[in-house]
C-alpha cells in the first residue's frame, strides 16, 4: 500500500467518524481501490458478449434504492466471483447482484446473497478475491451464463489480448455511463509490472493494459471480469490513477486461487 494510502485511511476514521457507512465508503473506493466504476478507452459492448458480468450491489440506505457497488463474475447457478476489497466498509447483509444486463437498473433480475466467502489470506491488495453464494439458482441463457475457469496456476502469455468490462464514469462526456462498456488490454509482463510498482505484484495478480497508457479498467469495476475470450483471468482490483502511463492495471489472479474456489463451489 502506497503511503497515501495511509493518510487516506487515518482522515477517513479519525476525522470523519460522523460519516454515514456509504459516505465513508464512496470516499474510501475513490482513492483507493478500482471501484468508482470508470472504462476508459473503451467502448458500448452488450452482455451477450460478456454474459458472466453482473453488477454487484448495496441497498443505500440514504436513497432505499440498490446501487451498483462492484462488478464481478458468474460461476455457476449458485456462485459469484468479485473482489475482496468491495466490502472493506459495506455491511454484508446489504448486498445484491444484478444479472442479465446491460444496465444496472432495468431489464435484469436481482439476487439476494445469502453468504459472502472473503479469501481468508486477503489483505490490502493482495488475495483480492470473494465469492457470494445467492439465494436462489441462476437460470442460464445468451445474457447470463458462467466464465470458463482457469486450470490452477495455469499462466497466460505476454502480449495476450485480453477484455474488461463495467459501468460508470468514462472520463468523456460524449461517452454515455448507463450502460456496460468494455476495453481490450493486453497482457504485460510480470517482472515489468512489478518493477513499475516497486516490488508490490505478488503472485496472487496479473497485470494487463497499455505501458503507454490511454486504456484502462481503470478505477472500473472492482470485481469484474478479466477475460481471455471467455476464460476468466483476472478480477479488476487495483492501480496506480487512470490509465495512467507505466502504470498498467491490476488483476487479481483466478488461477492463483483455482483449489479455493474448487474447496467453495465444487468447480
């Protein structure tokens, strides 16, 4: 964690105790993490291409309406890939997820989610991962249906084309939020990743984007889908600013946590 990081984290408990949870974590997911929901360089792209990215979400209690928190990924009919940091300030028992659409508010359906599974190892950014188990089964069809899963540490190459995807602020006003976008990214090199963020890439991530910057994930849905056609690769986590030159995105790596996921859901 970077030393900001710190600071953001010390004003955000200590000086701001009177904060509503929601207040505390809109202000927490923009300075931190990937969630204030942002594609850029992107472009509209329709769930029938990516039909395993739902949107995660939180009954806001200020407005009583549900409100897109994080994207992530479908499983099986039971179970939901996101990430670990979604739910640093969010009290569980708030939690949704919207499947079946290109817009977080209509012309889906919603789910309840009856447990949340955060990786026991997750800290910081590291082990960025959670499941939720919903309430009732996912019925699939050409809008809604699983990612493939990764072997366990099965790594991809550089300069492999990769697809993330999401909604919220494309930092273009000509560029429309409502409904899902996506941007293709490549795969960068793990040493040279590392070497740009000072030694903080573990093996738990994977990092795709463009060294010269310009298309990013960035801030852009944590929890959402790193895709290889339709593997699933990686979870939006986190990164230095927005598409930010030398600075690719961070994913957080399935296959890195394959026995996991298979000890939850039985994939």
């Amino acid at each position: 964690m970077y030393c900001c990081d710190f600071w953001i984290i010390f004003l955000l408990f200590t000086l701001s105790p009177s904060l509503a949870v929601e207040d505390r974590f809109n202000f927490y997911q923009r300075n931190i993490f990937r969630s204030e929901n942002r594609i850029v360089g992107g472009e509209f792209v329709d769930i029938t291409k990516v039909p395993c990215q739902v949107s995660v979400q939180y009954l806001n209690r200020n407005t009583h309406l549900n409100t897109h928190l994080c994207g992530g990924s479908i499983l099986n009919e039971r179970f939901i890939l996101t990430a670990a940091h979604c739910f640093d300030m969010i009290p569980l028992q708030l939690v949704s997820v919207y499947i079946g659409s290109n817009s977080t508010k209509e012309n889906g359906t919603s789910f309840n989610v009856t447990h949340v599974n955060i990786h026991p190892n997750y800290k910081a950014y590291d082990y960025d991962f959670t499941i939720l188990e919903l309430s009732e089964n996912i019925t699939f069809n050409e809008r809604q249906k699983p990612a493939v899963l990764p072997k366990n540490q099965e790594d991809i190459p550089d300069g492999a084309l990769l697809r993330t995807s999401g909604w919220g602020e494309t930092q273009n006003a000509n560029e429309s939020n409502k409904f899902l976008r996506g941007v293709e990214v490549v795969k960068i090199n793990q040493n040279l990743c590392n070497q740009a963020y000072s030694g903080d890439i573990t093996d738990r991530m994977v990092c795709a984007g463009f060294m010269e910057g310009g298309k990013d994930s960035c801030q852009g849905d944590s929890g959402g889908p790193l895709l290889m056609g339709n593997l699933l690769v990686g979870v939006v986590s986190w990164g230095e600013d927005c598409a930010c030159p030398g600075y690719p995105g961070v994913y957080a790596k399935v296959s890195s946590v394959r026995q996991w996921i298979r000890n939850i859901t039985g994939l």
